[in-house]
C-alpha cells in the first residue's frame, strides 16, 4: 500500500491558525482486529500528517488493559467497543468517567461461533442448539470480548431470540479476541462472539464453524468507534476535529475499491497489528463469508468502514440502543436519560464539521431505524418501553450480576 495524499483543497491550513491541533502527537490504541484497519490505514499510510497529526499504534492486550489505559491517560484516543465507552461513561463496572464518540469505525463484521465438538454432536443449527441447551446437565460455556461490549449484547440478544437465556440457561465468560481459538481448541468454552479474523481463523483450522453472523442480528449494525474521553475531547477540540478528518479520510479510502480493501487486508495482516493469516482476514474485509458448515456466500451486509458516511455516523439511536440492552440485562437499574446521555457522548457537532470539510454528507437527522432478528424495530423513539418490552430479560433481583 502506497501512502495516501490529503485530497483537501488545503490541508496545510490545519497546520497553524486558530484550527491548528493542540496537540500533535497522539498514543493510539487498537486491539488486533479486522475492524481496526481504518486507525491503522489512518497512522501508517499518510492521512494523519496533513492535519499536523503523528500517530502512533498501541497494540493493546484486552479491551479491558485499553480502557485502563486510556483513562490513565497513557493513550489519547482509541477503537473502542460501541457499548463500552457507554458502560465507562455511566459507571458500570467502575467509576463514571465522561467519554466521547467522535465517529464510528465499522459496521457489522462480527460472528458466533461454535466448536468442533457441539458440530460432531449434531448441534449445527440454532434449533440444534436450543436442544442441547434444554438437556440437563452441565451449562454450555461461551466467550464473549467485555461486559458491556458489542459482542456480549450481539450473543445475549441472538441466544435471546432463540429462547436461551443468556443469564441463566448458560454460562458467558470475558476472553480477548486474539485468544478466543485456543480456548476453543482447549475445551475451556463452547463457543464465543467476537470480531474478526477469529471467527474466520476458528473456521480455517478446523476448529469449529459460524452460526451466526452479527448482521444476520442486526443488518448494518454498530461496532466499534475513535473513542477519548470527554476531557480530551474538551482540552484538545482541534486535535479531536484533526484526528477525526484523518480516520475519516481512511475509512473512505479503505471503501473506495476491491483493490483498496486488498491492500488494507495485508497491511493489516501484519506481525505489528492483527497478526492472523491474511486467508483469515480478506475473504470477511471483501464480504465473502464460509461457515464451516459446507455453506458459501457473497454476504450482502459485510464489513464497512464507510459506506458513503453511513458507517462512521456517529448516529444517536446506535449509542441508545446498547443502554437499552444494559437495562434489559441489568446492568441499569433503572431507565437513564437515554437521548441525554446519548448527546453528551456523542460529538456530533465536532463530527459534522470533519464530515463538511471532507465533503461527506452527514444525515440530517441523528436517529436511523432497523428491524432486528426477533422482528423487534427499533427507531429510537421510545427506549424506555424498547428495553422493558423483551420477554427474555434479567430477573428484577438479578440486577447487576453480570460480572465485571
């Protein structure tokens, strides 16, 4: 991959004036995941110097040593899980701390996986699974990445659909995603949901196969997002703005062409970064998708980074929605102020300006809607009677029992 030259007009008027960063070397943090590419992309291929920015890539060991750091101040800015940044901002697991979204960083991407030994005992269908389940005896085990992430709420809402419940009929465990295959591969759990290329890896060694996908939940779902905290973000405006433009400028990149996500796929492929086989990585980054089951597919909702500026909206109804899950299983007591809290998180004004100056349009509207698995729709407009209206939930006198 070639480094990449600013297609603005002027981007050396980032450079000094009133618009200048305030601070111009930034600690970034990713965990090794497909859908870290457009950090990557954006700190090694050219995109970030334009703005006044340097950034350099922190490979971190466990989205809970990123969050540590972050909040430690060892890393400005970071790939975040869309429901951990509102589980830090609201105090779940910890003290609150203000955080910030200034864009998303991906859509869909993720998957289920079961192992190899549920696949040889007939158990190759979410039917297949909910009999297994009700058998007595010992509780499947599955992984998911962190308490309030996207991949705890994408299994307990798919085991939901199905009539498991994700709190009481089995049991869940926090692994990072690097390490997911080998727990696989050693008995210790039965099946995780994380991002790729563990999903994809798990299916190329054999080591079990894909149930679900996470689009098959949710089409166009929200993943990860360039999460500060709210200090940061108050501190440096510019810096956010700049580092905002130069990711944005990535993800557009990245999305432009079959040839652009290639080249991606094997920058990120590298020991320095993801660290998996680039065989594991760019099928999924070109939407080409095999379960481990026989089944082949173009998918038509794959991995995106852009998508016309669909992808890094930083969309309001996204963020609500996680905080309606965290009720539903829990985690909150008690309904918060959803869209309030959603407008402290989310830097929509600061996003809008990056978007202008890129020339990417931005929806007028910060609310989007979709119909999910369980034919449940979701728009946004009433979370409250959303999150209380599931009839698989976390008991009354279970409330915040998930472990942290």
């Amino acid at each position: 991959m070639t480094e990449h030259s600013s297609t603005r007009s002027d981007p050396l008027a980032w450079l000094a004036g009133s618009d200048a960063p305030e601070k111009s070397i930034l600690e970034l943090g990713f965990m090794p995941l497909t859908d870290a590419a457009s950090l990557i992309v954006a700190a090694t291929q050219g995109f970030a110097q334009p703005y006044g920015l340097t950034l350099n890539l922190r490979r971190q060991a466990s989205w809970a040593t990123l969050r540590d750091k972050l909040l430690g101040g060892e890393l400005d800015a970071a790939q975040m899980l869309y429901g951990q940044v509102y589980g830090t901002h609201l105090g779940i697991g910890g003290a609150a701390t203000g955080m910030a979204i200034l864009m998303g960083l991906n859509q869909n991407g993720q998957a289920i996986n079961l192992s190899g030994p549920l696949k040889n005992a007939g158990v190759n269908s979410a039917e297949a699974l909910v009999a297994r389940v009700r058998q007595a005896g010992a509780k499947l085990t599955f992984a998911q990445t962190f308490p309030t992430g996207t991949h705890a709420m994408w299994l307990y809402y798919w085991l939901a659909a199905h009539g498991i419940h994700p709190l009481e009929d089995v049991d869940t465990v926090v692994v990072p995603p690097p390490q997911m295959v080998a727990h696989l591969q050693a008995g210790r759990i039965d099946g995780f949901c994380a991002g790729g290329p563990w999903g994809a890896l798990a299916v190329e060694q054999g080591q079990g196969f894909t149930i679900a996908t996470s689009q098959q939940i949710w089409a166009d779902h929200p993943e990860k997002v360039l999460g500060v905290t709210r200090e940061f973000v108050e501190r440096y405006p510019n810096t956010a703005r700049a580092l905002t433009m130069a990711v944005l400028e990535a993800s557009r990149f990245i999305d432009a062409n079959e040839e652009n996500k290639r080249s991606a796929a094997q920058l990120i492929a590298g020991r320095d970064y993801v660290d998996a086989p680039l065989s594991a990585i760019q099928p999924r980054f070109l939407g080409q998708y095999e379960d481990g089951l026989g089944h082949a597919w173009q998918d038509a909702h794959p991995l995106r980074f852009f998508a016309g500026g669909e992808a890094t909206m930083p969309w309001l109804s996204d963020g609500i929605w996680f905080m309606t899950q965290f009720r539903r299983w829990g985690l909150l007591k008690d309904d918060p102020d959803y869209l309030g809290i959603a407008r402290q998180v989310h830097r929509l004004e600061l996003y809008t300006q990056a978007a202008n100056a890129l020339g990417i349009a931005v929806a007028r509207q910060p609310m989007r809607s979709a119909t999910l698995l369980d034919g449940s729709h979701w728009d946004g407009s009433d979370p409250a009677g959303y999150a209380n209206g599931f009839a698989i939930h976390a008991r009354s006198d279970s409330a915040g029992t998930i472990a942290l």
